[in-house]
C-alpha cells in the first residue's frame, strides 16, 4: 500500500495547470469537497481570510471572461518591452477559437476579507501590508483548490487578477468593498494532456547548513532559466487541435 507520503507525491506531480476544457459539468458534491479541503488551509494568527464565490451561470462566466481579455490586452505593454526569448505566452490579444478558460463550466473566485488584517495587525503594520500573512493565507487556500480538484480528477488554472480588472469582478459579483480578489480558478474537466512539467532539481534548491555558494546562479544564468521556462509555457499553451479538426 502506498504511504502517505507516495499519495501526496503523485497528487502533487499529476496536478497540471489546465488551459482547455470539456464543457461536461462538475458535480455540486466535488465543488462542496473542494471547498472543505481549501479551508483546512493554513493562515497566519488563524486569520482564515478566505471565501469562495463559484460561478456557474453561462452569462457571467462570459463576462469575468471579457474582464480578463481586457486585463491581457492592456497588460501587453509589458510584454513589448521583452526581447523575444523571454516574452510570456498569454499576453496580448487572445487568437480567435482559441481555447481557454472560459470553456470551464465552473469558475471558483477566491476572494479575501482583508478586515482580518486585524488578526495580525502588529505584523501589517511592521511589515506592510502587501508582506502581510494574508496574501500568503490566500494563495495557501487556493493551493489547496488546485490540489483537491486534482485529487477527484478534476483539471484547473490558477488565474491571476491584476488592478485592471479585479474592481469590475468585485462590482460584477457584488463582492464587498473590503474584499480582495487575488485569483480564480476555472474548474472542469480537461479536453487534452498537459505536456510534462519542468522543475528545478532538489540538488539545485537545497542548501545543508548553510547558503552554498556554488549553486547561486549568476544573472546569465537565470536569464536562461526564464528563457527555458517560456520555451516550455509556449508548449504549455499549445494546445493540440481535437481530432479530425486541424
Ligand atoms: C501566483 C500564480 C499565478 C499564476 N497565474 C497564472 C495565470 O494568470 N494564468 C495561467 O494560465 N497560469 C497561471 N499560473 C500557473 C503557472 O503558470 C503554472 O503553475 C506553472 O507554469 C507550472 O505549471 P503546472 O501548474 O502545470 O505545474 C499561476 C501560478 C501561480 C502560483
């Protein structure tokens, strides 16, 4: 029998960023067990930030969609200023037919009530609070979405907001003005095979006793590093045409 420690690998290494969909419907009872394992997440002084807005209803995930295109458009600028080998494959203006998240039946939103800054208010106030624990409470929570919707079959993508359209998502949804919201994640089944993700080695990340020198990477190096992480997003977003389409 394998231990928990072999379950917990395979879980973590069979869970792949998701980037096309089956249309086919997700159950209520995975939704509702997906959220049971998000709130055992972990969360600095207990703070417990998180609530969960999921999105079923066709029209709207249709206009979180069009939120998100303008956040990709206007985000490009960014992009522009890259040399070829380190620009990131979803920026700029989405192909048309080309698959997406939008495909997801389910969207869960991850939204945040940052009035629990309060638990922790000696640490946001030294720290500030984009150090505060609550943006790490939240990405904890959304881990575990992410690792549960893996555990019952389930493919996802971890989608970031940015300033441009996190608003128009709170006015969209009815999402309290103390609110944040950091991510989404679209929920489905997966309509092709991700390709075989890339890590870095535990012989290149772990370091006994001390910082050893000899694995820190120089600016060149990184530099090809992100260079070879874009090659392998560009596969990542590459997503075959179903059979008998080309
Ligand atoms: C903080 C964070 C933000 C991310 N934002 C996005 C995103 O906006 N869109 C997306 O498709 N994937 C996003 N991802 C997923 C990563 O691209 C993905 O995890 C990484 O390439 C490794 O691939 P894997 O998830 O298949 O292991 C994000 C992941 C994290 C942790």
């Amino acid at each position: 029998m394998a231990t928990d420690y072999e379950n917990l690998l395979d879980l973590v290494r069979r869970r792949r960023s998701t980037r096309r969909y089956k249309p086919d419907p997700v159950a209520d009872g995975d939704i509702e067990k997906i959220i049971e394992v998000a709130r055992w997440a972990m969360s600095g002084a207990n703070a417990q930030p998180w609530e969960f807005v999921v999105v079923k209803d066709g029209n709207t995930r249709a206009e979180i969609f069009e939120l998100y295109k303008l956040h990709r458009t206007q985000t490009d600028v960014f992009n522009k200023l890259l040399p070829p080998e380190l620009k990131h494959p979803v920026t700029g203006t989405l192909k048309a037919g080309q698959p997406s998240f939008r495909d997801a039946p389910v969207f869960i939103v991850v939204c945040g009530d940052s009035r629990t800054l309060l638990a922790t208010s000696l640490s946001a106030e030294i720290m500030g609070y984009e150090r505060t624990t609550y943006h790490f409470n939240l990405a904890n929570a959304t881990m575990l979405v992410h690792l549960a919707a893996a555990s019952l079959g389930l493919g996802t993508q971890w989608i970031s907001t940015s300033p441009i359209w996190e608003g128009k998502l709170k006015t969209l949804l009815g999402i309290p003005d103390w609110f944040t919201v950091p991510h989404l994640a679209p929920l489905g089944y997966r309509d092709y095979t991700p390709p075989p993700p890339y890590r870095r080695e535990v012989s290149e990340i772990l370091h006994r006793e001390e910082y050893e020198q000899s694995k820190f990477r120089t600016d060149e190096q990184v530099l090809e590093y992100i260079a070879l992480v874009r090659n392998r997003a560009r596969a990542a977003y590459y997503i075959p045409p179903e059979k008998g389409k080309k």
